[in-house]
C-alpha cells in the first residue's frame, strides 16, 4: 500500500456574539468570515488536486461548523462527506457558560478545576487523542482504497474536519509529547491543517503544519475548546 496523509482541519470561526463556549452544542454555525475561510480551504485543496494530489477521502465531525467547513470542499472535488462521530468536539462541563475569571472563582466549580493535567473539567486528552487517532487510521485505509487503480506519484490523502482540542491532542500524542498544555499556546488556528503523513505500514513518519487561510485571521474570534 502507498504512503498515505490524514490532514485534521480545523473548522472556520463560529457565529458566536455572546462568547460562550460551544462545545458539541447545536445551531453554532460559521460567521461570515468562516464560510470565507471554508471557501478559501476548499481553493487551497482544489489547486493541490490540479497539481496531482490525490485526495480521495473527505469527513466531517457531525457539528454544524464542521459540516459547514467541509462542504465547499466536498463540492469543489466531487467528494462525499463522511460524518464521523470519533472526531467531534471534547465534552466540556462548562459547556454554554461564558467562561470568565469571575465565573471560574464560583465555588460550585472548584471540583471541576482541580487537575488540569486530566482536565478535571471534561473529557481526558488521552481519549480525544485515541479516538481521533483511531479515526485517522480508518480514513488512511479509506483513502487507500479509494485511489486504488490511480498510479499517481503522491500517496493518497483524506481530510477530517474536527475541532482544536481534539486536533491538538492528537498531535501532541503523536509527537510523544505530554497532552496536558496551556490551551493559550495551541498551534491550531482557525481552518488550519495539522497534517499525519504515514509510511506504507501505517506509521507515522512524520507530523507538518499550514494555514492556507491566514490572510483571514487577523481580527477573528476563537474561543477555546475544553
């Protein structure tokens, strides 16, 4: 089987004038400028595919800002979106407050903040890293199946629209690094591309990192995962 590249793209920026924290709830879907963001990216994969890239895979967390991120793509290469439930966003207690200091100095939510290294306040990075890994390895095999018979020069690749944390995550297990961080230092801005490259067995060789919508982030708003 030839060397195949899972690319973990991250949705564009959410509608989101109250500021509170998302999570995995419905109805948040991209603002303007994400479905800019989400054109652009689908640009960016158009001109790679002219260029000889074979991507032969596309999937989505179910959330509506990554379906919503993932559709001009799907349109621009003819490719179906897979929703995949093992990339969604992390469970996050403090899902749909604003979290702010004096929210954080409530006693009612000193039990959640007591490890930060599991994160005591929602799902363990350990288990966001396993299951998006898990995914990522299905839609390598996927994508390899699908470019059987293409004898192009480029190993096959697959694009999984999913979510900060979980992106980060993934690839702070990949690199063997610890999983617990300040969640201010994440490289994983809005529409960015956190690119697995595996060899023929299903290894990882190696880890690269792009924002091919960079231009559009100035003067975005993100606000943090769990």
């Amino acid at each position: 089987m030839p060397q195949a590249t899972v690319h973990l793209l991250r949705h564009g920026e959410v509608h989101n004038p109250d500021g509170v924290l998302y999570g995995r709830l419905p109805e948040f879907h991209l603002s303007e400028l994400g479905q800019e963001m989400a054109r652009m990216l689908a640009e960016h994969f158009s001109r790679r595919a002219a260029g000889g890239a074979r991507i032969t895979y596309l999937a989505a967390s179910p959330l509506d800002r990554a379906q919503e991120t993932a559709r001009p793509t799907s349109d621009a290469l003819k490719l179906q979106i897979h929703t995949d439930e093992r990339i969604i966003e992390a469970e996050n207690y403090f899902e749909g407050m604003k979290v702010t200091k004096a929210e954080l100095r409530r006693p009612k939510h000193w039990p959640r903040l007591v490890n930060p290294l599991r994160p005591s306040w929602g799902e363990p990075y350990k288990n966001q890293a396993s299951r998006v890994m898990e995914a990522v390895q299905d839609a390598r095999l996927r994508a390899i199946e699908l470019a059987a018979g293409d004898f192009g020069t480029d190993g096959p690749e697959a694009i999984m629209v999913s979510h900060q944390l979980p992106i980060w995550a993934t690839r702070l297990s990949a690199e063997g690094k610890p999983l617990w961080h300040d969640p201010r230092k994440r490289e994983c801005t809005l529409t960015s591309i956190t690119s697995l490259v595996f060899d023929d067995a299903g290894t990882l060789l190696r880890v690269q990192y792009s924002e091919p919508a960079a231009s559009l982030l100035p003067g975005a708003s993100s606000t943090p995962g769990a």
